[in-house]
C-alpha cells in the first residue's frame, strides 16, 4: 500500500501545475465517476464528501462541475490538501470545492447528503464506521479493490452488506458500492 500511495502522489502532485495534463490525466474516470453519481441518484444543492481526494481530486471536480452541488474534499496530507487548493483555484472551483486537511476517521462536522470514499482511503472500515455513524441519511459511495489487490487497499468488512454497485473496468477496481442509510 506504501508503494503505491507514494507512487500515486508523486504523479498528481507533477500533474497538478497544468489543467490539461490534469484533465487528461482523469480521462479514465470520467466514466467512473459519472455512474456512481447515478448510483448515488444525487440531486441539485446536496452536499458532497470526497473522503481522500488526493492532490488531483478527479471526483470532487468532476461532481462539482456535473451536478453544480457543494463538495467537501478531504485528505489527511499536508501536501496534497496544498496541491489539490492551488488546481481548484486554477480551474476556477473555488465557490463549488472545499479542500480540506481531514482524516476520515477524524470527528466531520460539515453535513453532508452523500460521502464517495477513495480506493486508496485506508483503514476503510474505520472511515466507514465513522461516516455511517454521523447522519441517519447518509449515503456512502465506497470504491472496492479488485480481488487480488484486496491485501494492498484493504477492503470492507464481511458484516456490511451493500445496497446496490455498479461495475467498472479499472485496473485497480471494479466496482463500486452503495450503502443507503437514508431509508
């Protein structure tokens, strides 16, 4: 996990200078991140989390700019909080996007409709713990290693059953799961 966290923010923080590179950089999760907005079933002025946005906050960006809804991004490093602020100001985001320097597992004091948690948020059973304990409706959006990367991401627990996913075809992941506490 080590490696590839490292290897992942020594990318973004290079790609992060230049809005093209950044835009083609997320090119292979547009599609991802179009149908778990579906999966979500988002509506206008929700609020959103994106729990470890990383310094390139693909989600966060391209939620904002498809459904013009407020998103929190949050990521518990120093520096990618820095790099994700400068590129959110670059593309003009600022009145949509909130970076913050958060944990997961840390006390989340914003009120929030949906919460989409990152592949490489680690300990994910903690941070889903503590966002399914925060609002009764809540909705959690949660990306799931493929099987053979489960030891490197870590997984979700066997005790949570999903309300529904859908599928992708990422090198890293291949679905992703819903958990509707707002029923």
């Amino acid at each position: 996990m080590k490696i590839i966290h490292e290897l992942t923010s020594s990318i973004e923080k290079i790609f992060h200078e230049n809005p093209l590179f950044f835009r083609m950089y997320s090119l292979p999760y547009r599609g991802v991140i179009k149908r778990e907005i579906e999966l979500a079933d988002l509506s206008v002025k929700e609020t959103v989390l994106n729990v470890g946005c990383g310094a390139l906050p693909f989600t966060a960006v391209q939620i904002a700019e498809s459904t013009n809804n407020k998103v929190y991004a949050l990521d518990k490093e120093k520096k990618s909080v820095e790099v994700a602020r400068e590129l959110i100001k670059t593309l003009g985001l600022e009145e949509n996007i909130n970076v913050l320097k958060r944990d997961g597992t840390d006390p989340i004091n914003i009120d929030f409709d949906a919460a989409f948690v990152s592949l490489q948020v680690h300990p994910k059973s903690e941070v889903i713990d503590n966002l399914s304990g925060l609002k009764s409706s809540t909705k959690l959006i949660v990306r799931e290693p493929r099987d053979r990367l489960k030891s490197m991401y870590g997984s979700l627990p066997d005790r949570m059953d999903p309300d529904d996913h859908v599928r992708h075809c990422m090198p890293t992941f291949d679905r992703s799961v819903l958990y509707d506490f707002s029923n």
